[in-house]
C-alpha cells in the first residue's frame, strides 16, 4: 500500500472514531486518575475497583464533589446517542435450484360452489371466488 493511501486511510479512520464513536472520553482518562488518587488520600483502604464501582453504579450526584465527578469519563452524556451501523454486503455465493416440478401439470379455474339458489347469488353479499389448482 502506498503511502498516501496509508496517510488518507488513518486521516479517515481518526475522523471516523472522533465523530461517530465515544473515544473522545478516553481523553478524560487523566481527570479518572486524579481524581482516583484524591480519594486515595482521604481513603488508604481504597483500591481502584471500589473508586470505578462507587463512581459509576452507586453514585447518584449528591455527594460533595459531584462537579468533579461529572467530568470524569463517561458520566456525561455527550456521546450517549452516537449508535453506528455497519452493513457488510453479502459474501457472493452461487446458488444451483433445480426445478422439481417438471413432470407436473396445472389446470387453473374458478371455484364455483354447487348447489347454490340463484337468489343467493344476486345478492349484494356474495361469498368470496377461490381460485384453485388441480395438478394432474
């Protein structure tokens, strides 16, 4: 592969991931870090699982620094709409019908009920023709 094809490749790719997908929250990553090490310092006992679990399923935004909170990765919700949609078209496979129904000969016609009163018939509320197949 060339070099502008490289070059125009990875300039569409990272348009692509900064537009349409969330990776633009990884940035935040260093706000997760410091703000992870703040409450380190009031509490030793914490490790990292417990701050990711306290922050983002137990944490409802009363808390004192809930400023901070809301700019760490994906608590805010700028990115939450973006859905991508990816159709792949169909591998090109040949497919080989035979016909099973060379032998078989159809005779069309209109189904007419027998035995019917012609009054019947003239009126406004006439029962549905079928159509029918007969195979011989």
């Amino acid at each position: 592969m060339s070099l502008i094809r490289k070059i125009a490749a990875f300039i569409l790719l990272s348009v692509y991931l900064f537009t349409a997908t969330a990776i633009t929250e990884l940035f935040k990553l260093p706000v997760l870090i410091s703000h992870y090490y703040g409450h380190r310092e009031e509490n030793k006992s914490m490790n990292l699982s417990s701050f990711l679990i306290q922050h983002y399923y137990y944490e409802d935004g009363t808390d004192k620094d809930v400023e901070e909170d809301n700019k760490l990765p994906f608590k805010s919700p700028e990115n939450a709409g973006s859905v991508t949609f990816i159709s792949l078209s169909p591998p090109n496979v040949q497919y080989c019908i035979t016909d099973t129904n060379e032998g078989i000969k159809k005779i069309f016609g209109m189904y007419t009920p027998p035995f019917l009163p012609s009054q019947y018939l003239n009126t406004i509320w006439q029962p549905p023709r079928y159509g029918y197949a007969v195979s011989v």
